[in-house]
C-alpha cells in the first residue's frame, strides 16, 4: 500500500515539476512518510523512475492497443494509433513519463523506457504492413516520431489548439502511410 502511495506521489511530483521534483524529501512529505522510510521501498530515484514505467507503460499501451481493436481496417488503426496516444497527453500517468524521459536517467531506467516504446511501436507495425509498406517497422519509428513532435507540442502549450495539433497529426499520418 505504502508503495503504491509512493509511486502516486512520484507522478504528482513528476507531472506538476518534471524530474527536478522527483525527491526522496518531496515523496516523504506527500506520503507522511519518513525519508528513511522511502529509502525501505526504492534505492534511488531511478529506482522510482524504472517503477513508474513498469507500472503505467503497460496502462497507457493498453489503452492504445485497445483503441486499435476497436477498428477494422489498417487506416483506421493506424488513426487510432495516433488519436489515443495523444488522448492520454493530459493523463498524469502520461506527463510523468514524459518528464521521466526528459530527465537524466541511468542506463538501465533509459533501457527500460526504450523497451517500452518498443512495444508501442510494435502494435502499428501490422497495420502498416497490411498498407503495403516495405519496411513496416521503420514506417512504423517514423510514424511515432509524428506522434512524439505532437505530443512535445501539446505539451508545450503551444498555440495552436490541442485538437489542432491532433488533427493536423492523424493527416500527416494518414497521407504518409497511404503512400
């Protein structure tokens, strides 16, 4: 229970100051803990970070995998792919791992993170494939890269509309893998 109330307030601290707030002293104090007591459950903020990915990578892929189900063909995957992705942008499990990317990490949280996104890629690779693309996979990195600009975008604040920067994402998509 204590470990899952760490971990919330890791995401707290991690969506409202990025990786700066990450502390044992700030996990302490939004837990009612001890600092001593942090230290029982994580060794060190990487620690933290390769838990939180472990834990809500696998939701928030889910949820993408899930809205691709929920469709037919390989467009409309491909859209989905796009959408929920940037859908989960204002989800704090989302500005967490965004900040925890943005951080300086060991290489071992790094590998983690990348395992993941992996996986995430790998859920487009049939739907590109299916759309005639010679190398799926490297449509498929190419594709995410639209998805990770839009997502910088958005969270930026930028000026345009977060449904702009949707909209203006899932097109470039659809026409580049359209071909």
């Amino acid at each position: 229970m204590q470990r899952g109330a760490l971990l919330d307030a890791a995401r707290t601290l991690l969506s409202e100051g990025g990786t700066e707030a990450l502390t044992f002293p700030a996990l302490a104090e939004r837990t009612g803990l001890a600092r001593s007591s942090v230290y029982e459950y994580f060794r060190s903020r990487a620690a933290v970070v390769e838990e939180l990915c472990a834990v809500d990578f696998p939701v928030w892929a889910a949820e993408v995998e899930a809205a691709m189900e929920r469709v037919d063909t390989p467009e409309e995957k491909v859209e989905a792919y796009v959408r929920r992705q940037l859908a989960l942008v204002g989800d704090r499990r989302h500005r967490a791992v965004v900040a925890i990317s943005a951080g300086e990490l060991d290489a071992g949280a790094r590998e983690k993170i990348r395992a993941a996104h992996g996986g995430l890629i790998a859920m487009i690779v049939e739907a590109l494939a299916a759309l005639g693309h010679a190398q799926p996979r490297l449509a498929a990195m190419l594709l995410q890269g639209v998805v990770d600009a839009a997502v910088r975008r958005i969270e930026l604040g930028a000026a345009e509309d977060p449904d702009e920067i949707t909209e203006a994402a899932v097109g470039m998509v659809l026409r580049g893998v359209r071909g």
